[in-house]
C-alpha cells in the first residue's frame, strides 16, 4: 500500500490500496453469535466461531516482470472507491488538493497577508504599542485554544489537595476568560494567591504539574501592563519553581527570568546568569537584541560601566537594528562618576547622531534628568539648549553664560518643565546654578517649587519648603529695612564688600517673598493645625508692608476655628474689614459660619444660641453689602448650604425664608433636591450609613416628594407641566418647594410669619430688596386689575 499522506485539518485526502490486497480481504462477521448454553463451571469455555470460506482461494500463478499490471484507486468516501484511468489522474490525485481545502488554503493565506500589512502600516505611523498589543493579543488566543489545563489532584492526600483543587477551579475559569482575549488585574492577582496557596504541596512532586499548566501560569502571571506592578516578583517565583520542576524555559523567557532576579534584589546572580548566556542567547537572532539590551541595563545599573560598553558596541556593531535609547541608562551611569562625566556626554552626543530628527522631547528629558539626578547641571543645561534651539550653542565651561541662555526667563521654563514633570530635586539644582552665573530667580518660579515641595506632603520636602519659604521672607524683611534706612541716610554713600552667608543650605542670594509666598505657607500651616506658626507667620506679612487679601485673612480665620477661638476669629475678621478694609469673599463667609456654636458643638447652650441668631443674620446682612463674586463651583454649592442650615438649626425660620428669597435675587440660588432632602432631615450627615440616618432620610424623602407633588398638581391647574418647563422656571419652582418645606417646619402660613419676616429682611440688609419690591409688585397687580 502507498505511504498515507499527512493530515489536513481542512479536508481530507484520498487513500489508495492496490487489487492484490483486496483481494486477500475478508468481511468479518458484525456481531458474534450469542450462545444459549449455560456454562456451570469457568472451565466451560465457548468453542471458536469458524467460518467456512465462501470460495476457493484462488490460486496464484508464476511472476512475470513483464505482465505486471497496477491498478490505483482513490477513496472517493468511506467504502467507495474510484479506479483511476491513467497515469495523469494518479498523479493529480496524490500532488492535489481538494477544491474545497485549496479554496480555504488560499482565503487564509489572504487574511494573513492583510493582517501583516495591517501590522506593517500601523508601525509606519507611529502606532508600534497598539501594534505589539495586538500582535500580543493574538497569539495569546490562539495559544490558548483547547481544553483547559489541570493538575492531577489524587498524587496527594485529601487534607493537602485543597489547595490545589482550588487552583484547578480558578485556573479553569480565567483559561474560559481569557479565551474571549481579556485578562484583567482580577484574573492575575486571584492565579497568584491560588497559586501561592498550593506552592507547598506541588512542591513535594513538582514533576506532576503538566506543561500546560506552567505555560498558562507563565502566560497570566507575565502579562505586561501597567497595573501589573508585581509581574516581576511573580516571574522571579514562578521561573524557580519551573526550573525546579524540569520544565525546560524558551529564550524569551529566561531572559525574562534574569531581569525579574535582577530587579528582585539578586544583583550579581542575575548578572552571572546573563554572563553565562553570551554563547547561547546572546548568539541567537531570535533572543539577540534584548539579550545585549539586558546586558547594558544591568551593568549600568550596577556601575559595571566596562562590561555595559561592551554591551552597547556589540549591539550597535551587529547586523541588527539596535534602539539608540539604550544609550540612556549608560549615560545616567558615566554621569554618577566625575571620572566618566565626559564619557556621558560622549554618549549622549552619540544619541543624538544616531536618532537624528527622530530625537523626541521625552528623549532629551531623559538625558536632562540622567545629568541633574547626578548633580551635573551645567550638562543638563546644554542638553535643554540643545533641545530648545536648532543651531549650536556652547556653554559648558563658559564662566558667563550668553545672553540667550543666561536671563530668568529662559531658565524659567527651563523651572517650570523641571517643576511639571515632578523633578523638584533637579529644579532646586537649576536654582542653585543659576546663582553661580549670577541670575537671580524670580520670586513667582521659586514659589512654584515651594508650592511642588509642600504638595508631595513629604517630611523631606516640606522642611526644603519652609527654609526656602522663609529665607524669602527675611529677603522681603531685609529690603523693607533698608528702605527705612535709605530714607534717613544722607547722600552721597560709600559702599563696603561684605562676604554674604549661606541662608538656606546651598543659597546665598533668594529673591523677595510675595504675597503668593505668605499664602501658600498659610495654607500648609492650617492644614496641618499649626496655629502658631501662622501667627508667626502673620506677624512677619504685617512687617513686610505686602498689600494683603481675602486669601490670607481666610486662613487666620480658619487657623482660629480649628483652634478652638471662635471669637478671635471674629474679632480679626472685624479688624480686617473695618480697619484695614480687606474686601470679604465667599470662602470668608464660609469661614464665619463655620464659627458659630450650632456648627462646632455638639451640645447647644442658650446664651450661645442667642449670639448665633444675632450674628448670623449679621453675616448675611456683610454677605449682601459687599462685592465679590463665586471663584469656584463648590463655593458656589456650600456657602448657600451652610446658610440655610445654620437658619434652619436656629429654628430662625423667618430668616432662612428671607436668606432663600435674597440669595435667588443676588446670585440666582435654586436648592438641588439633594438639599431639600437634607433640610427636611434638619442634618448635613446624611452620607454617613447610620441607623438614624436611615430614618431621617426616608422621612425627609416623603416630605420632599409629597410638597413636589402638591406643586405639580398646582402646575397642571394652571395648565403647565415640570416637563415643557424651562431651566430658569424649574429653578424657580425648586424654590417653591423650598419656601413650601420653610413653612411647613415652622409649622406656620406666609400670613402667619410676615411681621417676622420684615423684621428679619431689616436686619439682614434685604428689606429694600424684597419687602419693597413685594410691595411695589402688589400695588402694580391691583392697578392693572382696577383697569
């Protein structure tokens, strides 16, 4: 019989078998007939079926080379076969397809070639990421076709095989999701504590975790993503226990499993690992590339500088297409030694060569913070020149800097780029180099830095905040005295060289500090309950003689509160308004109602009470008469808040109605239906999931919902509905509501609180506003009915 070709998946393939062996073929009985004998003994066996041939074996006669004759037939189905005519079809029958798989050959082929031009063109323009990840994708799918893998569970005793019965379970269920190509952080971090619950028992027989096992392990716990911050220490495990188990690893992987050592903490075995390889990773082209790029990582990590050269000269001297940006990790390694320091700039000369007008922004911001996380500023420099200007420009050694390059304004955004991408270190570097060439910082970059220090809210960073902060500030103390004395002095004056000292470590010259400086370090010191010192620090901004604002003001008035003197913040809120009229903002009236005792203790006292009443109508009546404008949204949503509860916990109802009808005149204020619920709770803690706050907000619910649907009915009376309704006149009906929900706590009609009304509208500066207003309207409605 002929060979039988190799299977295709597509179709199959014709089978062929020659007249002499048919002929020797005998048809088999389907089924043995059954024997009714009943055996009373094993020994009894049933004797042998015999068949008696049909016809006589025909005899064979005598070979002759020349009458042989050879019959071919092609299987066209399962039991039916062709004979084929001559030599022609014999031979297009065994080298030929099928139409059917020669059809699905070729359409394959075609989707496989669009998909590599897809690859090819998304590369082009600049998509290699999403490229890679779809290529990544893609062979993830297709490797994970098939039934899910398992560990044999019956090698270990029932108290030790739960844990890797669980691991089964799981690894199961994230084979099926990752079969529909997603694998999510959920999936990698339940493998890895399944797996690691199962660890020591496999460990006892590691030989009967099956290969599929360890690849879809490898495959989970691999997965490069940015959410995937463990993935090294997870390869670094699982690579030991693959090696301990026998399975063998590909050249991706081990290299893998050298750079997770390495980042583990293994240094010099990671780097011993990768010696060994040079003959066989470091020689093949599928592994060659990130071989050597390995190599030069490690060792420059490590301050191998020698062997990382080497490294690079084999990359860049081979056939290969090598990345330039290797070049990085070397540069920032030369540039920690000063005996290397012109080797560094030898190899970011040589970056530049090789990367051309491909060179990006992000790559010179590599190379800047390579120089100045190493105190090599003055390289640092040169590369942003570089970066910032086409033509060439030389400052390395240059006592003074040229004219282009050494003004604020240049290395102002030289700060600001530092300052924005979070190098606050190497900024501070930049400030210090600039005071050696004789540029003095502006006081609006080095409050930008001490703004960044305070905002990483690290006890480091802070106290650089502070010392600079302050140093700027005896700057600004410093030139308000010599201004004093200048104006005492008689002229012509004679001058004397005095040697300056160092006021802040690493400064001799800081410029003077603004009102910005004074705020921000007030800010810092109220978050952090530093009470004295921002009485320090207001001691120092009155002798500075800076025109102060409302932002400074504010964060006195807070730093009291949260101290516990509710009437010294009064009280200087009084002095700044009145003596030094500082203008009041929204964050002020804030402050103040934060002040009154409804709104700091928990037990309420009557003579307390009846200040509050007092001065919180006065507030409103301060809120009204001076001008200023919302700076933010939230502003705009908690000062009417805070108004209305404080009325609301003084029960001064007549009050909160006038508050409700003044702010919609001034700043047209419409109550969202969160905060009618929380009015009609009477509590500002709702959020909080307590038992008696369930009940307040179900009860504060249905009072809400029923005063909505009393206006809605009255709407559809009148012929409208909240539907065809504008924003403006929703706006309006919410204060409706509102004035609906005011009435109905204080338990009393519009007629029945009108004298108290007025009276509250007097006090609190709206009476002109809205009694007058009403009044005119009133009379202007009856005229036209009288006409």
């Amino acid at each position: 019989m002929p060979p039988r070709l190799f299977p295709l998946e597509a179709g199959s393939c014709g089978s062929y078998v020659c007249q002499s062996c048919l002929a020797h073929l005998r048809i088999l009985p389907k089924f043995r007939p059954r024997t009714w004998r009943r055996s009373y003994s094993k020994r009894v066996a049933t004797p042998p079926l015999r068949t008696a041939p049909t016809e006589e074996t025909p005899k064979v006669s005598p070979f002759n080379d020349n009458q042989v004759e050879v019959r071919y037939f092609n299987e066209e189905r399962p039991g039916r076969y062709r004979r084929l005519q001559d030599n022609e079809e014999f031979n297009k029958a065994i080298s030929g397809l099928d139409d059917d798989v020669e059809s699905t050959i070729n359409e394959l082929e075609k989707k496989l070639q669009d998909t590599a031009k897809l690859f090819q063109l998304m590369e082009k323009y600049g998509m290699k990421d999403k490229a890679y990840e779809l290529k990544r994708l893609y062979g993830s799918r297709q490797a994970i076709q098939g039934s899910p893998p398992g560990i044999p569970e019956d090698c270990w005793p029932k108290s030790k095989a739960y844990h890797v019965s669980r691991l089964n379970t799981y690894l199961q269920n994230a084979f099926e999701d990752m079969s529909k190509g997603k694998i999510t952080p959920k999936i990698v971090s339940s493998t890895w504590k399944y797996y690691s619950a199962a660890r020591k028992t496999l460990s006892t027989s590691w030989g009967v975790v099956p290969k599929e096992v360890w690849e879809l392990l490898w495959r989970i716990l691999s997965y490069e993503k940015e959410w995937n911050t463990s993935r090294m220490a997870h390869i670094h495990v699982l690579s030991k226990d693959m090696r301990v188990a026998g399975f063998p690893l590909d050249g991706s992987q081990q290299l893998l499993a050298i750079e997770a050592m390495f980042i583990s903490g293994w240094d010099k075995d990671a780097i011993d690992n990768w010696r060994k390889g040079a003959s066989s990773l470091g020689s093949k082209p599928e592994t060659f590339k990130e071989y050597w790029e390995l190599g030069v990582r490690m060792c420059s990590h490590s301050g191998d500088l020698e062997r990382a050269e080497r490294a690079v000269d084999t990359l860049f001297d081979s056939s290969y297409d090598a990345d330039p940006r290797i070049l990085v990790p070397l540069i920032r390694a030369c540039a920690q030694k000063e005996a290397t320091e012109e080797k560094a700039w030898e190899r970011y000369r040589q970056l530049r060569d090789l990367l051309g007008t491909s060179i990006t922004i992000e790559d010179y911001d590599e190379v800047i913070a390579s120089f100045l996380s190493t105190n090599k500023t003055e390289l640092g420099l040169q590369a942003f020149v570089d970066m910032m200007f086409s033509t060439c420009i030389d400052i390395r050694g240059k006592a003074k800097l040229p004219p282009t390059v050494g003004n604020q304004f240049f290395l102002g955004k030289w700060l600001k780029r530092l300052i924005g991408a979070g190098d606050l270190d190497g900024a501070f570097n930049v400030i210090k180099y600039m005071e050696e060439k004789g540029i003095l910082g502006s006081a609006i970059q080095v409050n930008g830095l001490i703004g960044a220090w305070l905002r990483t809210e690290t006890a480091e960073n802070v106290q650089k905040a502070e010392e600079l902060a302050w140093a700027m500030i005896r700057s600004r103390l410093l030139f308000v005295q010599l201004r004093e004395r200048q104006a005492l002095l008689e002229w012509p004056l004679r001058l004397t060289m005095a040697s300056p000292q160092e006021d802040t470590p690493g400064l001799r010259f800081v410029p003077k500090a603004t009102l910005e400086t004074f705020s921000l370090m007030a800010e810092n010191y109220r978050h952090r309950g530093l009470h004295k010192e921002i009485e320090k620090l207001w001691t120092s901004f009155e002798q500075a003689e800076i025109a102060t604002n409302s932002f400074m003001m504010n964060q006195l008035i807070e730093s009291y509160i949260q101290n516990c003197e509710a009437k010294r913040a009064l009280d200087f809120y009084h002095s700044m308004t009145r003596e030094h009229h500082i203008a009041p903002d929204a964050h002020t009236f804030l402050a103040l109602y934060k002040s009154l005792s409804i709104n700091r203790l928990v037990v309420k006292y009557d003579d307390l009470v009846e200040q509050d009443a007092v001065m919180c109508r006065q507030f409103f009546r301060d809120l009204v008469e001076s001008s200023w404008s919302f700076d933010s949204e939230t502003a705009f949503d908690q000062l009417p808040r805070s108004i209305l509860h404080s009325f609301l916990k003084l029960q001064d109802y007549a009050g909160m109605l006038a508050a409700t009808r003044a702010m919609r005149e001034l700043f047209s204020f419409a109550p969202s239906e969160t905060l009618l619920v929380e009015l009609a709770a009477g509590t500002m803690s709702l959020s909080r999931p307590t038992q008696r706050n369930k009940k307040l907000l179900m009860n504060a619910s249905k009072i809400t919902q029923f005063l909505m649907e009393e206006r809605r009915r009255a709407l559809e009376k009148e012929g409208r509905t909240l539907e065809n309704l504008t924003p403006v006149q929703k706006a309006h009906e919410l204060c409706v509501v509102l004035e609906a929900l005011i009435f109905h706590k204080a338990q009393a009609s519009e007629e029945e609180l009108q004298l108290l009304y007025e009276e509250a509208a007097q006090q609190m500066g709206v009476y002109g506003m809205l009694v007058s207003k009403d009044a005119e309207k009133m009379t202007g409605e009856s005229q036209a009915l009288q006409e």
